[in-house]
C-alpha cells in the first residue's frame, strides 16, 4: 500500500493510532549495539592480535550461519538482517581466551544460536542470554582450554597465531604453556588477574586493571573502554542504565563489605569490579533485552542479584570467575523478579505516599463509592517504599 | 521536600512519549473563516450519549441557530442550525469512523442569507443561578471539544452536585499536528478566561487550573496577561509530553493527585474541561449562540497551506481541506487521511465525511509521516520495555499483547487492560512495529463482547427460573384452589345433612 496513490474508490487500507511512527526498529538499535562493539573488538585484536582477530570472526560466522540455517527452516522467528545474532558472536568471541581453538568457537556459536535462541523460539523468546549459553556449553566441554589464557602484547601477534588456535578439531591443542616457554615467557602471565588472586593471591594494581593496557598479562577488554562504550549505548537509549549501575554498585557493596570486615582474605573491592568479565558482562551481558526485567524496579532487583552472585562464586567457589553463572541466574530469575516489580497502575497507588493518595471530598447529598459498592482492587505484591 | 521537588524536576514525568509535535507553521498562521458550503450535513450524534430527535420537516426553513434536533435522555446534547437554509433530508450520512457506516443526519441546504435567529444572550451572566448556567450551556449544544464530546453541561450539573474544589482547564493539547486550541488561546485568551469563570459559577469550585504545554509559549504569555487580577484562575505551564492532555494525568501534574483508577476525576473533587469549551460556553452564556461552529486544524505533509479554520458543524472534510489550499500533487503521495490527530484520532477511508463538534483535526498524511521508518511488518516482540516506560497508566502493554495474540483476553487483565486509555504510547515506541493499540481495542472488544452474552445468558436462565417457578406457584394455586373448593362444597354437604362421601372427617 505503500507509495500508492490513494484515490477515492481505491481499496483503502485501515489501520487503528496511532498514525506516527517513532523512528526506531529492533534492527537500528542491534546496529547500534554492534557499532558501539567494534572499538572493543578494535581494542582487542590490538592486545592479542590475529589469533583474536579469527577468533571474533570464526564465532560470529558460526553463529550467523546457525541463525541463518534456523531462519530459513522456519523453525525461528526474526530475521537474519536483525544483527541480533552478530551481537550474540561478538560478545561470546569476547568472553573467550584469544587463543581458544577456532573449531571449538565455532562449536560455542553453534550451541549459543542452537541451544540459547533457536531452541526457544528465536529472537526474543530466549529464557537465557544466547552468547552466555554457548560460553557455559564450552565451559563444561573444554575447560583446560577455557582456562588457558595468554599473555597480552605479545610481540609477533601480529603475524604469528597463538599455536591453539589452529588446532584441528577434536585433536588436543598444541600446548600453550610449552610455546609461552619457547618464547622465554613465565607461564605464569598467561593466567587472569582473577586466577591469579585467586590461586596465587597475587593482586594486580588499578591502572593495570582499568586500561589493560600493561603489557605481557592476560587480561580482557579494557573496562574503560567497555564503559565509554556503554554510556553511548545508555545515552543514546539503546540500553537501558539501570542495570549496568545496579551490577556494579551491588558487586561494589558486597565487596567493599567483605574487605571491611576482613581485608587479608579478600581483595578490595576495585579490584573485584576491573578484573574479569565484570563490566562486559554488566554493560554487554546482562543488558540482553529479552533475558531482563522489563520493569525498572525489576531491574534494580535483578542487577542488585547479579552483582550479590557474582562476588559470591568468585569467593566461595571453586572457579575463579563469576559472572557468566551470575547472570544465567538472574536471566533465570527473571520472570519472578517481573512478577513482583510489576508497575503500580495509575490511580492504585494510594498508600504509596499520603501525598498522592486520592481523597473523597464526601458531604451528605453525595453517595460514596463504598456506598455504591465500587470497590478498587488491592493489589497483593511487593511494593517499593510500602510501610507494612 | 523542597529536595524531593527538585529531584522530580530532574526526573522529569517518566511517562509518555514525546513526537515531532509538527504544529508549526499550521499554529502561526492566523484563522481562517470558512464560507458557508452549500449542504451542511449534520449527524444527530455528535456526542457520548443518546442521539438528537429531530424536530423539524423536511422542507422547513429554519435560521441560524433554530434548534432542527432536540436532546434525547440524560446524557445527549441538541443539535442547532449552521446557517439558515431548508431542511432536504433526514437521512443517513457517512460517519467520520473507520467503518464508514452511516448515522442519521439532517441535511440542510444553506440559503445564502446566513441570518440569526432570535437569540436569548444575557448582559450580566454572573448573576445567574449555577442550574440556570448548566440550562443555557445544555441547551446550546456544547458538547467537550477536545475530541470525547461528553456533553458539558451533563458535567457542569454534576460538578456542582458532587460539590468540586476545582476546576482543571486542558490547553494542553499534546497531540502532534494540532494547535487549534494553541490558537484559540493566543487569539481569544479574554473571552476563554472569562468562559472559565462562568464554569467557575456554574460549578461552584473556588479556582480553575489551566494547564498548557510548555511548546506554546505565545499562549502561555495571552492566558497570563488575560488573567492578570483575576485571582481565582491560575495558568500553569506543563511539560510537552504526550499525553498530556489526558484528563487523568493533567490532573496528576497540576494537582499531584491521582485519580483512582476505576474512579473519576469528580470523586477527588476536580473536573476537567478544554479550553475550547470555555469559549464555547461563554457563547452560549453570555450571547445565547448555540454551538454552530468550531476551530479545526488542517494538517499533514500533503495538505498545501497547514493551518487552522473555522468550519461550520456540519461542512464535508472534503470542502474544508479544498478550502484550505488543497492537496499537494492532487493527493497523488496521500497515505492516510486522518480525523483528529495522529495519535489517537481515526483512519477514514475518503474524505467525504462531515466535520462533527469533536472533530478537532483533519490530517493528510504522506508514507513518510505514515511509517516512520521503512517498512511496517510486525516483528517479535524482543522485550525491550520501550512500551512499559513509555505508558502514562503503569501497564506491561508488551505483557497484555503477547496474551491477546494467544487469544487468552482475560488473562490480559492483570496486567491492566481495563486501565489502558488507548493513548497510543507504547505502539509509537515499539521498534518491533506491534500494532499494540489494536490487539487491546480488540481484546476490550472481545472482553465486553463476552461479557454481554454471559449477561444475556444469565438474563435468559433467570428467566427460564422465573417461568419454572411460575409455572409451579400456578399449579400449586389451582390445586389449592381446587382443595379448597372441594373442601368447601364437603362443608355445605355436611351442613345439609348429606354424607359428601364415605369419608365421615373431610377435611
């Protein structure tokens, strides 16, 4: 109907208001979000070079090939033009060691796209943050080699892959440890600074955690840069701020009140928000539309949750880091957090504050609304502020 | 608390949406007066309530002004003559509703000559009764011009019944495209204050609000030199923020209360009416004029000279927008014609539909204005909370519509169904493109729908009970008749001696 003329007598097309559009689709904002990627990704390829480079690559093809397949079999809604998917490559691409075997990202993609989205539906019908499904799926099935991080500013990177990369698949990879010793490295650099605390008790100092920038330490993304990026995305309102905030200042607050109470066994609490995958999983992860609260108050709830977890595997468990369980829960979480942070409706919330409750100027002529049996549904739920 | 104040400010209102308001140049332009058309077609229900009965023949020559249908039940308005003419028909005309349908209407052919009736003004209407104020503004026909039409003076009456404190005045009109009430405040700011405080007399409330958007700031200046000294009535400039103009949420921002959600504003002691109305009002107070005319805007990207007129009730869009200045391109790139504005107003399939008392807009819009961006297909809805922070009413639209797209309408409810306005808010955010507003006027549809027919079935049970009972109370009655008589003949038997049967005892 569109660009036709409409001439009297011509089949008209009605449509109920409203009659103006904002200009936004799903697609422009998932562009935005791979946008504001990129000098992450830049910054990455920077650090760790080809190796990281086919990394990003190799994940993202896999997992838009997967998109594509469940697209066009019809089992899965949306559209490959979305950008969801490319997202969805990027961050697992992110979250993984740069020296990961290439086959096995692939594997991650396909299980992200397969297992995380298509399974459920497609495109914003998935319970589970697709990128983190796919990291969880490699976590279990290759963990010596999820585990085995190399040393950033390695010289050559650019013209050399880390050996594992190339591994065939199914075969083990070539080993890490060895190459780092023929290149007269300590092994010992090619663990995290979260590993590293968390094994050796060694802590890395804040400069080296906010840039990343120092060489020869397996380190991820650059938080700072992560946060320029996120404050794009938040300002612009492709993502909304208060999750990002809520993560941080809870998983802040845990910290600070552990190290309070002891500061010997554990680190302070800067350290726990810069190293790891904190502010990627807090700005990237846990701001996945679908798999978070859509209500504001459910978004604190569920980012105050993520922040609590995080910092409680990193100390309690046995694994150095955190976060990806940390949101899987909270996408888990989600639906009951939604179910208690429902919205008050206008005009029901007369015992959130005396200054909004609605009051009857009654005089004698007038009947009331109890006498005309009107009766106004309480609802029975969590409210914000509410003195019980 | 003045803390608490400030930091509301920053906040900001936290709901509605905020479109391209488009409103200039149509708002800088002065009015224009339309000349009368040759036919006026005027529907008997231009109002919520019960439709006008006609009272005139067809072939009577009536003036401007003479009453051709009266107000039918508590809740309906009359309908007066445009302009003098001959009644040709009572018929039935095509509605300015999507369907197309028709609604009876009186034709009037004009004559020409355009001339008054007799009319019954008053010099001093503040020495009025507050019921003789409510009698002169029914009987002229003003019905709310803000586009509900509820009849203004079934409100007035009400106001002063229900004893009012206040009385909030809507010159916010937050619909994109329109700024005929922007105009008439720039233009008539006196005559609008002084329509305000005869309303203030008829209702008894002690002091007006009028609340207008802050994106009119000529009108915001003419309302403020117009009530310099007058002490009851207050201007207040209000966020541009749409919806703004909803009765419920102006409310909200001028007084902070919220009005219940299954109450009306009069249960918290304030109405509402438009600013439009004020003026109509004092017409019909001051002058005794019926309501014969109004203020529309005609805009859209395919109208050729935007602006606001002044139409006669009763006029064919179609000879308003060639007054106007016509289309662009003889309507070749017209997507949609739109009456009211392009939030809340209606899709019509062509022009030829008359302008109604609520008709507040006439849009032409182009594919650009139409889609926003390419391409309307509906996509999943990716749960972004576009829609939940963008609805004035604290609902979950992304909630209610995934419900009613599985046909469980009931289900919907919970999460406000009942409460949604229709405002339109979170189907203009949707990057998704889901037609939100829709699946709820259907789901609200089917819901009464539903409710109707348990109702009729409810009605027809008790009836069948009713008939079951009285069947049953009838044959009890005849048999106790029947006992009674037959008792009665066995005691006349005993008193002449005769045995009545072998039983010695009848009873």
């Amino acid at each position: 109907m569109k660009n036709k003329p409409l001439h009297p007598g011509a089949a008209v097309e009605i449509r109920s208001a409203p009659h103006v559009k904002a200009p936004r689709s799903v697609e422009q904002i998932m562009r935005n979000v791979v946008y504001s990627l990129l000098p992450i990704c830049g910054f990455f390829v920077f650090q760790y070079g080809i190796s990281a480079a086919f990394s990003i690559v190799a994940i993202t093809a896999s997992c838009l090939a997967t998109e594509r397949f469940f697209v066009k079999t019809g089992t899965q809604s949306g559209s490959l033009s979305d950008f969801s998917a490319t997202i969805t490559g990027i961050l697992l691409a992110l979250t993984l060691p740069p020296g990961f075997p290439l086959w096995m990202g692939a594997v991650a993609g396909f299980i992200a796209i397969a297992l995380g989205k298509a399974l459920f539906g497609g495109i914003g019908f998935n319970v589970f943050n697709p990128a983190l499904v796919g990291r969880a799926f490699v976590q279990a099935a290759f963990p010596v080699a999820i585990a085995t991080y190399t040393p950033s500013f390695l010289p050559g990177r650019f013209g050399e892959f880390i050996p594992s990369s190339l591994a065939w698949p199914l075969m083990v990879p070539a080993d890490t440890v060895a190459w780092l010793h023929a290149k007269q490295l300590d092994a010992l650099s090619g663990a995290t600074p979260l590993a590293k605390w968390k094994f050796d008790g060694i802590l890395a100092s804040a400069g080296e955690l906010l840039s990343s920038m120092s060489g020869h330490m397996a380190v991820g993304p650059s938080p700072v840069l992560i946060i320029l990026c996120g404050v794009y995305l938040a300002l612009r309102r492709f993502m909304d701020w208060r999750i990002p905030l809520a993560i941080v200042g809870s998983a802040g607050l845990t910290a600070w009140i552990l190290f309070a109470i002891d500061p010997h066994s554990y680190p302070n609490p800067f350290f726990m928000l810069f190293s790891g995958g904190l502010i990627l999983g807090a700005v990237y992860m846990a701001t996945d539309m679908a798999t978070s609260p859509v209500t504001p108050g459910g978004m604190w709830v569920y980012g105050a949750l993520i922040g609590l977890l995080t910092v409680l595997i990193r100390y309690y468990s046995g694994l150095p880091e955190g976060v990806m369980y940390a949101i899987l829960l909270g996408n888990a979480a989600t639906p009951l957090i939604e179910r208690i942070t429902q919205p008050t409706p206008f005009g029901k919330s007369g015992l959130l504050s005396p200054k909004r409750r609605a009051t009857y100027p009654l005089h004698p002529e007038y009947i009331s609304r109890e006498e005309a049996n009107a009766v106004t549904p309480k609802k029975k739920s969590f409210k914000p502020g509410k003195k019980s | 608390m003045k803390f608490m104040k400030l930091f509301r400010r920053l906040k900001g209102i936290g709901w509605g949406v905020h479109p391209a308001d488009h409103k200039r140049p149509a708002a800088d332009a002065p009015v224009r007066a339309m000349p009368v058309s040759a036919r006026l077609y005027l529907p008997l229900q231009q109002h919520l309530g019960g439709p006008a009965r006609p009272v005139v023949l067809v072939g009577q020559k009536v003036r401007k002004g003479e009453l051709l249908a009266e107000a039918q039940g508590a809740v309906s308005a009359p309908v007066h003559a445009p302009t003098s003419g001959v009644v040709v028909a009572v018929t039935e005309v095509a509605a300015p509703h999507p369907s197309g349908l028709t609604l009876p209407a009186i034709i009037l052919e004009a004559d020409g000559l355009d001339e008054w009736t007799e009319l019954r003004g008053c010099d001093a209407p503040f020495a009025l009764s507050a019921a003789e104020i409510g009698r002169r503004v029914a009987a002229a026909g003003v019905v709310g011009l803000g586009g509900a039409a509820f009849p203004s003076a079934v409100k007035l009456v009400g106001a002063a019944r229900a004893r009012v404190a206040a009385l909030v005045i809507n010159g916010g009109e937050c619909e994109p495209y329109l700024s005929c009430d922007d105009r008439l405040m720039r233009d008539s700011a006196p005559a609008i204050v002084d329509g305000i405080r005869l309303m203030l007399r008829a209702t008894g409330a002690g002091r007006a609000l009028v609340g207008i958007e802050d994106n009119k700031p000529e009108a915001i200046a003419a309302m403020r030199a117009a009530v310099a000294g007058i002490g009851a009535v207050r201007i207040h400039a209000v966020p541009a923020r749409y919806p703004m103009g909803s009765e419920k949420q102006l409310i909200q921002v001028l007084t902070g209360i919220e009005v219940p959600a299954d109450g009306r504003p009069a249960d918290i002691g304030v109405i509402v009416h438009n600013v439009g109305t004020a003026l109509a009002v004092r017409a019909a107070v001051r002058e005794g004029k019926p309501l014969i005319s109004r203020l529309l805007t005609v805009n859209g990207r395919c109208a050729n000279r935007p602006g606001n007129i002044e139409v006669r009730i009763g006029t064919l869009a179609e000879e308003v927008i060639a007054f106007a200045g016509g289309l662009k391109g003889d309507g070749l790139g017209l997507a949609r014609r739109v009456i009211g504005g392009p939030m809340m107003g209606v899709q019509i399939p062509h022009w030829r539909v008359p302008v109604v008392k609520g008709t507040s807009g006439i849009l032409a819009l182009d594919a650009t204005e139409v889609d926003g961006i390419a391409g309307r297909e509906t996509a999943p809805c990716i749960r972004c909370g576009s829609c939940v922070k963008a609805c004035p009413m604290g609902l979950l639209p992304l909630e209610m519509s995934a419900r009613i797209r599985n046909g469980a309408f009931a289900e919907a409810i919970p999460f406000g169904l009942k409460d949604c306005i229709a405002c339109g808010c979170c189907a203009y955010v949707c990057p998704s493109h889901i037609p939100l507003v829709q699946y709820f006027a259907h789901a609200k549809g089917e819901l009464a729908g539903q409710e109707r027919d348990r109702l009729r079935a409810e009605a027809t049970k008790k009836m069948a009970r009713q008939r079951q009972e009285r069947v049953e109370r009838e044959a009890r009655e005849k048999a106790e008749a029947a006992a009674r008589r037959k008792a009665g003949r066995a005691a006349a038997a005993g008193k002449q001696g005769e045995p009545a049967c072998f039983n010695p005892r009848p009873d």
